[in-house]
C-alpha cells in the first residue's frame, strides 16, 4: 500500500486533530520565505527558518509516536520504538538546554533587550514533566516489553505535546522580532554558536540520526536547504552513526537525504517483523 503523509492545519492549542493515520496529528509548523529579490536576508529571518525547521522535527516525531504506539506488537519492534521515544526525548531537552544556556542569554545581550526570551524560557517548563514521564514510560517498558500500553503512551503524548507544539509555535515570533535591531550577523553567528555547542553535546549515534530521520528535505517544496552541510556529508553521518541503533530509525517519518516520506507505517512495521 503506497500513501503519502498530509499535512492538515489546526491549532495545537486544541490538542491533535487526528483524522487518518497518513495526516499528521499535530500540524506542521508553515516556514516564512526568504527574499527573492536577491537581498540579504536579517540573520533573524534565517534563525527563524532554522527554529522553525528544527520543530518540525519534533513534531514529526510526536506525530510518529501517536501513529505507531498501538501498531508494534512484537517484542523487537516494541523495543525500538521505545528506543525511539527515548531519543525524542533527550534531542527535545538538549534544543531547549541549548537554548537556554548558549543561544537565548546571547541574543538578549546582543539585542540590549534582557527579557526578550523570557516568556519562551518560562514556557519551557509546561511540558517538561510530561517529557520526563514519556522518558521513564519507555525506560522501564524496554526491560518488559509485555508492559507496553499504546494507550499510555497516547495518554502521556497528549499530556503535554498541546503545550510544546504551542510553545514551538509561539518562539517563532519573538525569533522574527528581533529583525527590528540591526545587528543581523551578530544575531546569526551566536545562533550558528549555539547550535555547534549543542551538537556537540548530542550523542552521533542516537540524537544526530534522529534528526536526520525526522526532518523532511522535501518540506514545502524543499524550499530550505537543512542541514546547510554537503549531501555528502549527510550521507556520510547518515552511514557511519546511524548503522548502531538502525532499526530506531525505522520510527522515523521522513529523511532529509532523499526528502521522501514513508510510503506507508505499516510497511515500516512489518518489514521489521519479517527480517
Ligand atoms: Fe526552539
């Protein structure tokens, strides 16, 4: 069975607005367009896009969640998912810890403006119990995998996933205001910083495939080029740390290589099932 994954709008204000398996849940966030005009775009503008690619990453990765908790069944495929919830965790706390210790004090600085981050900083901790709750759920079910509740799973998602969608949302704007100051390239270069420190801290086997795997390069046309690395490169990543936990990555719903989608999660499944 060959189908594609649709976005659908909503507000995520309201929680998932789940119609069929191939929507997704949680909608994905639009990016703004850079000028075409052939000017130089306000390094705040390339921030935003980045931020706002980067949160589809997360959001595709809740929307995986929710899709394939009820379909694994069998005790591998079960334990990778797992796998996979755990890693969505610990890349959604290292974008948030990056941001509060490298990127956001930074900008404030630079923008003379102190508290400009201070509402997205507060909003940080709205959904970080459900987070952790996600994180222990999937620990502890690794070891017993009979334990495995899609309904809890679902449960604990739909705990918090409404409060980080909109907190992904709502960062956006503040990211975009800061056009209005014109230290531009300061604003991109401690952004670009940030983002090399926090790679830095990411595990190359767990956090950095994960990202590859959920961020779609065929997004809105692949109107951005994401990561702003060499396919090469990527592929190179994509080989060399994504073989360690490669059955992880069969949770995942796009590749930013190929930039194709998943033609179907059952497929996904039950290829697994059969190797
Ligand atoms: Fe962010």
């Amino acid at each position: 069975m060959a189908t594609n994954v649709k976005v659908i709008a909503g507000d995520p204000s309201q929680g998932r607005t789940k119609s069929s398996p191939f929507e997704h849940p949680y909608a994905l966030i639009p990016t703004p367009s850079l000028p075409t005009d052939g000017s130089k775009p306000h390094g705040a503008l390339l921030n935003a896009v980045e931020m706002f690619l980067v949160h589809n990453i997360l959001i595709r990765a809740i929307n995986s969640i929710l899709y394939h908790a009820p379909l694994v069944k069998l005790h591998d495929d079960i334990k990778d998912f797992l796998h996979f919830c755990e890693v969505f965790v610990d890349f959604t706390n290292l974008h948030h810890d990056s941001e509060e210790e490298h990127i956001f004090p930074e900008w404030a600085r630079a923008c003379g403006q102190p508290d400009i981050m201070n509402e997205n900083v507060a909003e940080h901790t709205t959904f970080h119990a459900g987070l952790q709750e996600l994180r222990n759920y999937a620990k502890q079910t690794r070891d017993d995998t009979t334990r495995h509740s899609s309904e809890e799973v679902i449960r604990i998602i739909d705990s918090f996933a409404p409060a980080l969608t909109t907190h992904l949302r709502n960062e956006i704007p503040t990211v975009l205001q800061m056009q209005q100051y014109p230290n531009g390239d300061e604003q991109r270069k401690i952004f670009a910083k940030g983002v090399e420190k926090g790679a830095a801290q990411a595990d190359n086997t767990t956090q950095i495939p994960f990202a590859l795997g959920c961020h779609d390069a065929g997004f809105e046309g692949g109107k951005h080029r994401f990561p702003s690395l060499p396919w090469f490169v990527i592929m190179g990543v994509v080989w060399w740390y994504g073989g360690t936990h490669k059955a992880t990555w069969r949770f995942c719903l796009a590749i930013c290589i190929v930039g194709q989608r998943r033609r179907s999660f059952e497929i996904v499944v039950s290829e697994h099932t059969r190797r």
